[in-house]
C-alpha cells in the first residue's frame, strides 16, 4: 500500500533476490528499527522463510515482492546489497544509501558511493542493530549524503549517453590502429 508512504520517512530495505538466507538480517532490522519514526519496507524476496521473520511492529511493510521504483520515490534511506541495479535506482531517484556488500563488483560500488558521500558501508560480517541504526540515523539526519546522491545523479544525467560511449570507443580504437 503505496499511499501508508505518503508524508512519512521511509526506510527501505532489499537485499536483492540472489541472496539466501536472509531472515537473520530482517529480524535484525526489526530489532533496529522498531521504533523509528516513519515507516520501514522491507522486500524480503520470495526466497524467505517468513515462518523465521519476527512479528515486526505496525509500522513495518513486509512482503516477497515490493515495487522498487514506486517504493524508491519516496524512500530516506536505502539499505541494500549494493548491486548495480538497486544503486542506480537509488541514485536515479537521489536516494541514499546505506551498504553491506556481500560480493562481486558490491564492495567496490560501496566504496566509491561512500567516496563520493552518497553512502554509509556497513559490513555484513560484524553489523548488529545499533551499528545499522546509527548508521541510517546519519545518512538521514547528515545532508551531505543527500547532496553527494544528488551530485551523482546529476553526473550522470550530464553524461553524453550509450551512443557518445560506443562513439568514443570506436575513435580510439580506430587511433589506434590506423
């Protein structure tokens, strides 16, 4: 229910829908979160044992499948995997980020996001709930995380697209061999 998001601050948390065994991690969330002020969505994907969830609070949106996009234009904070789709939605609707990198290219993107002020990095291997919580509670309460997501966001619609890219590849390779 899309309207419950309206005028409220809104956490959103997805881990993505390649990761296992994630129940741990929500029920960690809920212990963090359970008694922010606004509203928390979690997409726990349709891989969760929802039998192995808590009982969160009311103010908490749970479900296999949430849409990202909708949920993206009105979310605070992002808490993710740091895969590259969910980053570049975040950053397409300026929405920070808080990051626990589980693998492949999802350290080196928390990183930079965290390079450029866009994003907190938390490891997945030591985080609990006070460490998330205060971590949510600075990229919410801290403007420069917000400005850093939206100066990313603006590079981005500034670039020159696919076709000056596969343009620029293409004179370089011709420079060099010719």
């Amino acid at each position: 229910p899309l309207e419950k998001l309206k005028d409220e601050k809104v956490l959103y948390i997805s881990m993505g829908t390649m990761l296992h065994d994630v129940e741990g991690f929500f029920n960690l969330c809920i212990d963090a979160f359970s008694d922010f002020e606004g509203k928390v969505v979690i997409a726990a994907g349709d891989r969760a044992d929802f039998k192995k969830i808590k009982k969160a609070p009311e103010h908490f949106l749970i479900s296999p499948y949430v849409p990202q996009l909708d949920v993206l234009k009105e979310a605070d904070v992002f808490i993710t995997h740091g895969g590259m789709n969910s980053v570049n939605e975040s950053i397409h609707f300026n929405v920070p980020l808080v990051v626990l990198p589980h693998g492949k290219d999802q350290p080196l993107v928390a990183q930079r996001l965290v390079e450029l002020n866009a994003g907190y990095r938390l490891a997945k291997e030591t985080v609990n709930a006070s460490l998330l919580r205060n971590a949510v509670d600075e990229v919410i309460h801290d403007d420069r995380y917000k400005k850093g997501i939206k100066e990313i966001n603006v590079s981005f619609e500034q670039a020159a697209g696919p076709a000056a890219a596969a343009e620029k590849i293409v004179n370089h390779v011709v420079k060099q061999y010719s």
